[in-house]
C-alpha cells in the first residue's frame, strides 16, 4: 500500500481475505514520523512524544534510500520538555513535546488536535476512523489464537493503520483497548504501540 490508500486488502497466511483496513480514512503519510518511530512532527521545531521514550537525543525524517547521494540530517534534541501536571492541567505525565536544534526541513509537521477532550473522538459517527502511525512492539498470531511470537520490539519497523477502540477518554487522555489479534470495528487488524 501506499500513502493514501483507501480499502487496503488484508489476508491470513492461508491467502484468504479477511477484512479491508482503512475503509473510511486514507493511509497516514510516513513522513510525520521520526524514521525510528518514536516521535511525531508537530512544528517547525518540536516533536511529541511519550516521556518514558527518554533513551533517544536525536531524530531524523525520510525514507530510506539507495541512492548513494542520500544525506539525512539528525535534528539533535536541545530541551525534552516533559510534561508536569498540576492543577490548572491535569494532563496525563507520560507526554513531552521536545525541542529540537534546528528547524525541520525534511518534512512537514502533522496538525495537532485543537480539542483536548478525549471522550470527543469516541463518536464514530463524527469519526469513523481512528489512525495510528509510529513503532512498537511487533508480534503475530498462530493459528491455536491462543500465544504469539515476538518479532521485534520498538523502533525495528514502522506501523501505521487502524487502532484499538476508545475504552474511555478525559481531558487530555484516550484509553484504546483490545486485543491486536482481533478485528475490531476499525477493521481486521488494529495496530498498538507498546
């Protein structure tokens, strides 16, 4: 698939069709998001991210390559502004909107929610699709439906698509729960980053 794709196929080891992902929104572009998967482009300057991700001091942007003449930059991280609740914002802790040294010009930042308030994106109504794009931890499902195999875990690939569904939401936090060897509403197979 690629960017913007729409109705994307998805089959089991069998060759038998199993659903279609992405049936309301089209494929996220890449390109938002550090090549590691870690963090996602919101400025001309900032990234966002979880603050447990805190092993990582820069980031670069684009896709791989084999021409010889390709030249990536890394954007060194200069202040990790991790999040600090207090009463005026509740906020989840687990968040940073670090400062990078340079202005990105690899990419383009994503726009950010204008609206804080996680219960407003449970109406599948109004939001039909909910998508993800990053790294995590990858695994997949054996026929028993019972175990799982570990493939890799963070920042060995990138993954983008349909998410779990909205357990709960308040300000500023949205719990997405289910099982990523199970379809789920958004389609046959929710992705998660753990």
């Amino acid at each position: 698939f690629a960017v913007g794709a729409k109705d994307i196929e998805v089959y089991n080891k069998k060759g038998e069709l199993v659903g279609k992902s992405m049936t309301k929104a089209p494929m996220i572009d890449f390109s938002v998001v550090s090549r590691n998967g870690v963090a996602a482009l919101v400025g001309d300057q900032y990234i966002v991210s979880v603050a447990h991700n805190g092993g990582y001091n820069n980031v670069d942007f684009g896709a791989e390559g084999s021409n010889p003449d390709q030249h990536r930059f890394s954007y060194q991280i200069v202040k990790r502004n991790n999040y600090k609740p207090d009463n005026s914002h509740p906020y989840n802790g687990d968040y940073h909107m670090p400062r990078l040294h340079k202005f990105v010009t690899d990419a383009e930042p994503v726009e950010m929610t204008g609206d804080m308030r996680g219960n407003t994106y449970s109406d599948k109504e109004k939001y039909p699709e909910r998508v993800r794009i990053g790294s995590g931890h990858h695994y997949w499902r054996y026929d028993d439906d019972d175990k799982h195999g570990d493939l890799s875990y963070s920042g060995a690939w990138l993954i983008g698509g349909n998410t779990h569904m909205q357990g709960w939401g308040n300000n500023g936090v949205v719990s997405l729960s289910g099982d990523v060897r199970h379809a789920n509403d958004y389609g046959p197979m929710p992705i998660a980053g753990a």
